[in-house]
C-alpha cells in the first residue's frame, strides 16, 4: 500500500524524506567542491558560476538518491 512513498530516515527521533536527506547532501557536497576548486585555483575557470554549481549541488542530489534509495 505504501510502495509510492519515498523512504523516510530517522535523524534525532524525528523523520526526514529521502529527498530533503540527499538536497541537504547535494547542498554541502556543492560546497566542498567549490572549497576544493578554490584550493586547486580552478575556480576562475569554472564559466558561467551561476550555472555550474547549482549543476554540480543537483548532479550530487541525484547521485545520492540513485546510490542510496534506489532498489
């Protein structure tokens, strides 16, 4: 009956979807990949920012969802 709802995590006794789990992850995960963009001086190559790193944030969304909530 309830093969349609996304898996639920418990963090600290409360419940969290799937999805807010793996946007939390693809929003620090951006980050450090930035951090390390930065360190690397790739950064000022990274055209147009405004675009890429919100690809990357949506890239290590679904890459988390695929490796963890998929059967």
């Amino acid at each position: 009956m309830a093969t349609g709802c996304s898996p639920v995590w418990s963090i600290g006794g409360a419940y969290f979807p799937a999805w807010l789990v793996c946007m939390v992850t693809g929003l620090f995960g951006a980050l450090a990949v930035r951090s390390v963009f930065v360190v690397l001086r790739w950064d000022p190559w990274i055209r147009p920012r405004a675009l890429a790193y919100p690809a990357m944030g949506i890239f290590i969304t679904l890459l988390t969802y695929l490796l963890f909530f998929t059967q």
